[in-house]
C-alpha cells in the first residue's frame, strides 16, 4: 500500500514502456527515397530490408508488409489454403474450420483467423514462459481432432516451447503460424524466432524492439510461398497489360519509405536487445526481497530479447480488487498491494506501465469461443493477466530513472 501517492515526484518528461529509438541511418535513407522518388511500394531500401531480415532470422525469403497484422494475415491464408484449398470468391480460407490460437496475447495474433472466417480456439499459458501450453495444445487435439492450424506467439520477446509445440503439431499434421512480432532477435537453441513455423512473421511497429514506425514482415522458405504472398499485398494483380484480377488481394506491401526506417534500424538490433536485457536484470535485482517475480524464461534453451519487462505478484500479497470490462477497483491494505496500485504510482511518476495482455478468451468478442486449460481446474492466462504488470522497458531509461520506479514499485510493498 503507498501511502501518499501526492508525495511521488513525477519526472519532467514521460518516461514510456517502450518507444522509438533512432540513430540516423534511418533518415538518410528516407531521404534517399524523397531525393529518388522511390516513394512507393519498390525500391532499394525495401529489397534490402527484406534481404537482411531473412538473412538475419535465417529463413530464406522475407516480404515486407504494411504491418505485422497483414504479414499475419496473409500467412494464415496461405496456411488455410494449403490444408483446405482454394475458396470461393468472397468465403474465407478458414470458412468452418477451427484454429488453436494463443491466449495471452495482443488480438492481432488471432483477429485474421476471423478474417478468413475461422473460428479461434484458444490454447491456454504455461507459467515457465507464460506462452502456449503444449500440454495443453496436445489436449486441444484430443478434444478437437480435425484442427489442422495451430497460431502461436512469443509474448514480450519470450521464445515459446516451440519445439515442444511443433513435436505436437507434427504428430496431428498441423501447420505452424509463428506470431514472433515481440520476439524479433530471440533465439531458442541458437535459432532466431520467426523460423520455426511454416510460416512467420515479425512487426516493425512503433513499439517494438526494430521500428519502422509501421511495418512487419512474412516469412518463409518457400520461394513459391513469398512470390503468392507478394502478389496478394499488391492487390493480386496478373501478368497483363492491364488490371487483371483472378483471386482475392489487398492493399499490404510495405512502403519504400517505411522500408528506409527499417534498414536504417536493423544493424541495432543487437545493440538494443543488450540495451533491453540491463533493463530486465537491473528489475530482476532491484525487486530482490520483494514477493514478485520476472516474466520467466527457458535460461538453458532460450534468449529472449527482453523487449517489455514485466511483474508478477505473489498471491498472497495481493490486495482485494476487481476488473471490469473497462474500470478496476481495489482496496488498499497494509503490506498488500496489486498491479493496479502499482501502475497508478508509475502513473503518479509519469512513466508509462500496463495490464499485462488481457487473455483472449476473455475479451468480450470471443468470449464464446473454446478455452483449452493448461491445468485441471486452473486458468494459467487469467490468473497472469490478474497478479502481472508491465514496466516502463524504454532502452532510453536512464538507470537514475530506473533506480526511481524501482523505488515507488517498492513503496507499493510498505
């Protein structure tokens, strides 16, 4: 319980979750866009962001997208054509067919399954790095046995037990759709998220880890797979002299200038993800005593790129609160706190902190749909969303400005 919200001295400048970091390079070549005219959907800066990404993630083939939705979108369709065939014109790839999703995670994972007319079943969290169960997923398939798509993330850059989820899927001859727009630089067992599944894609939006204020990229082995993916982002139009229009597209190529932002920022992944790992250890030994833990992870197996980190808070600690659908309530106690309290005094101190993502199957546009329990009688994705928060993870964050949220996230505690 903190005492006195009044006496937080907020910081003159807001300190965010997670915001852009530039370094220049992404300007020059902006302007090499402008100065060419190359302001469209082709050009040198969008050929060779592509190039490096797939060089980088180790697939062969990347295609840039206006956004990460749109990569997901279009490697959800390609997956549902695959198994099901070519649909009719104006019905969806995934028309009366299911697909197991992930739960704890941002809606755009698994919005495209509706998108192409499927129906999302959602596949609850494991606690060791609160991504997909495949305990539960393997459940899921006993119960669902003609599913043949299964969508999973890497939430807050944490590798999934991918390997583990992909040994499941192999055996019911399930395609992979590898949401890794959080995990762009991860790696598990020496190989970078993003090249696991059938298909992958990564996101380039403000937030994340590599900007391009927009942007995201599918991702594939196939040279086939990238060309169909490229032709459906430009509107699928045909090798005519006019336009000629056989099959279904959309407006998702990502743009030359977006495209700049984007090769002026990859050669700081790197740099950005050790930037991002400080922050998370200086938390990680800050917290130390209190009854909280990190967002975990596979240490012996995985490299996250520590993109948010986040807060757990024990049970027995929490205080009395409630959420409702769009307000929250609790009452303060002394030596309780919750995550609610706590993001008010980050409030209070002008940085930036959220509700960890509030879990799929229960947000009120699928509340309908199927939830898979990862635990007999437990629901591991709720009970995260309910102890867990975000903290400002800014790779700006100075460590004097770390030292203070450390300090109020303390006095939450008293």
């Amino acid at each position: 319980m903190i005492r006195n919200i009044s006496e937080i001295r907020p910081f003159e400048k807001k300190l965010y979750l997670s915001s852009p970091t530039m370094h220049g390079d992404e300007l020059r070549y902006m302007t090499e866009a402008f100065e060419t005219n190359w302001m469209s959907t082709v050009g040198k800066n969008i050929d060779e962001a592509e190039n490096r990404a797939a060089e980088m993630i180790g697939v062969r083939y990347a295609v840039g997208l206006g956004c990460g939705t749109a990569a997901l979108h279009l490697a959800i369709r390609l997956a549902a054509e695959r198994l099901y065939g070519t649909p009719e014109t104006g019905r969806g790839a995934l028309a009366g067919h299911k697909a197991f999703c992930s739960d704890m995670t941002f809606d755009a994972t698994v919005n495209p399954v509706a998108y192409e007319g499927g129906e999302a079943v959602f596949i609850d969290t494991e606690r060791e790095t609160w991504n997909m169960s495949p305990e539960a997923l393997e459940r899921a398939f006993s119960l669902y046995p003609d599913v043949r798509l299964v969508v999973a993330a890497h939430l807050y850059g944490t590798p999934a037990k991918i390997d583990e989820l992909r040994a499941v899927a192999d055996v019911h001859g399930a395609l992979i759709v590898e949401d890794a727009a959080e995990s762009f630089g991860a790696t598990y067992k020496g190989r970078q998220t993003g090249g696991f599944g059938d298909y992958g894609v990564i996101s380039f939006n403000g937030n994340k880890i590599i900007t391009g204020s927009a942007g995201g990229m599918f991702l594939t082995d196939s040279k086939a797979d990238a060309d169909k993916v490229r032709k459906w982002s430009t509107q699928s139009r045909e090798a005519a002299p006019w336009y000629q229009h056989a099959e279904m597209g959309y407006n998702y190529r990502m743009s030359n200038v977006i495209a700049g932002v984007v090769r002026g920022q990859l050669p700081y992944l790197q740099e950005h993800i050790d930037q991002k790992r400080a922050i998370y250890q200086r938390y990680r030994e800050g917290l130390r005593g209190l009854p909280v833990s990190m967002n975990p992870y596979d240490e012996k197996n995985s490299v996250p790129n520590f993109w948010l980190s986040c807060l757990l808070l024990d049970e027995d600690v929490m205080c009395p609160a409630q959420r409702g659908e769009l307000s929250y309530s609790y009452t303060s106690a002394p030596g309780k706190t919750c995550p609610d309290e706590i993001l008010g005094a980050l409030a209070a101190l002008n940085a930036e902190g959220r509700p960890i993502w509030k879990p799929m199957h229960c947000q009120p546009i699928y509340r309908g749909h199927a939830f898979v329990a990862a635990e007999d009688g437990a629901d591991v994705s709720a009970d995260i969303f309910r102890r867990g928060l975000c903290l400002p993870s800014d790779n700006k964050m100075t460590e004097a400005q770390q030292s203070r949220v450390i300090d109020v996230i303390r006095r939450c505690f008293e």
